[in-house]
C-alpha cells in the first residue's frame, strides 16, 4: 500500500539538487520532514544518530547527481539557435567548474538563461516525482508548480555530445593556444608566462573562494541555486 505524506515541497526539492560531498539528505516517513546532514557541521553527528536508530521511519533521498545534471546542461547548450553563444557555452562546460563558467556565460541573455532555468526546473520536478514513485510514496498534497510530466524535449540545433573523433572546443583552444606560444620570440615569453600564471591564479581563485561550491564532483547545486536570485 502506498506510504500518504505531506510532502515539504521545497524541502525536498533543495535535497533532490544539492549533490555535494558529505552531505546526504533524508525524508521521514512519518512527519513528511527533510532531514540533511552535513559533514563536519556541529549536530552532523546527533542527527546521524537519530536516523540510525530509526532507520525505517526514514528514506534516504537520491539527489540529481553531477553527471546528470552535466548532461541536462550539454543537451540544452545543443538547444541554443545562436551560433556564437552555443560555441562559448560548449566552451564553458570543458573541464572543472563548468557549472560555475555556464552560469558567468547565461548570465549575459537573460532570455536563454530563463529558458534553462525553467527546463533545469522541469527535469527536477520529474526526478522528484520519479523517486517518490520508487518509493512508493504517494503526496497528500499537490506540489506548486502543478502536476510531475515529463519535460519536453528540447529541440537539439546541434549534437548534444562531440563524436568521439572530434576534438573538443577546450582542446582546440588548447592546441592553437600551444601554437601561438610556440611562434613567439624567445624574449616575448617572458611576458607571455607572467600573463597565463595571472589567469591561472585568478582562475584558483574563483574556484576555491566565492565560487566554492561550484565543483565538478558533486558540489554545484549553491552556484546553480544563486543565479535564481
């Protein structure tokens, strides 16, 4: 028989994106409650106790992993009808801190960016709904956007994925990045040094301060989540 609850809509939604390590997230069955524990934070270890002691009162909740959502991001960057911002938006999405560098790119087309925001939204809601069905739980009460569908398929102006024998934007830029260096004079690359380790620190430095959060095993759900505000 299906388990009836009350489901905390956002609750739940937040646990079902937020996919960072040391951190998991559990729905009680009985309260309809979201439960999150979070590595090394103070009461990590009083609520890692209480579910342990009454493990069947809880389920614990699948998140969309990282992979996942990469690929939610590679078919909507095959989506996008302009030529020059899909180019920069695969360019952006190759290698670490692809979540943080395609929300700097949609952050300038307010227009695409609303559109991944409500695609990104859909996939979501049907992840919650999917798992909810696995687990036989059945919500007492409609969630706010409206009944669970699954999301339409984005019209694809481009693969969503490089054939294998293709190289990616990254390594193009690479290559031609290797070439140019290689062209200069002995004197120039001096200056031409100084100016890629400036870019690599400041690159570091996204990474590991304000963007933090946004990193490539598990951790992007804050930096997707604030460029909704």
């Amino acid at each position: 028989m299906p388990i009836e609850l009350n489901i905390r809509w956002e609750d739940l939604e937040a646990a079902v994106e937020r996919n960072a390590p040391d951190t998991e997230s559990f729905l009680d069955l009985e309260t309809g409650d979201v439960v999150t524990i979070v590595g090394g934070e103070p009461e990590a270890p009083v609520l890692k106790r209480r579910v342990a002691e009454h493990i069947d009162k809880y389920r614990r909740i699948d998140p969309a992993s990282s992979r996942e959502q990469y690929r939610w991001m590679e078919r909507f960057v095959a989506s996008v009808a302009d030529d020059g911002l899909r180019q920069r938006l695969r360019i952006a999405i190759d290698g670490k801190g692809a979540f943080r560098r395609f929300k700097d790119v949609l952050a300038a087309y307010p227009a695409e960016r609303e559109r991944w925001f409500s695609y990104r939204s859909d996939l979501l809601h049907w992840h919650m709904h999917t798992w909810l069905s696995s687990q036989n739980i059945a919500p007492s009460n409609p969630p706010p956007w409206g009944p669970a569908k699954p999301p339409p398929e984005l019209p694809q102006v481009a693969p969503a994925e490089h054939p294998v024998a293709a190289e990616p934007p990254g390594e193009a830029l690479r290559r031609e990045a290797k070439e140019l260096i290689d062209a200069l004079a002995a004197i120039e690359l001096p200056s031409a040094i100084a100016f890629l380790e400036f870019l690599k620190q400041r690159g570091t430095r996204a990474l590991t301060g304000t963007h933090r959060a946004d990193t490539d095993d598990g951790g992007n759900v804050e930096v997707l989540r604030s460029a909704k505000r």
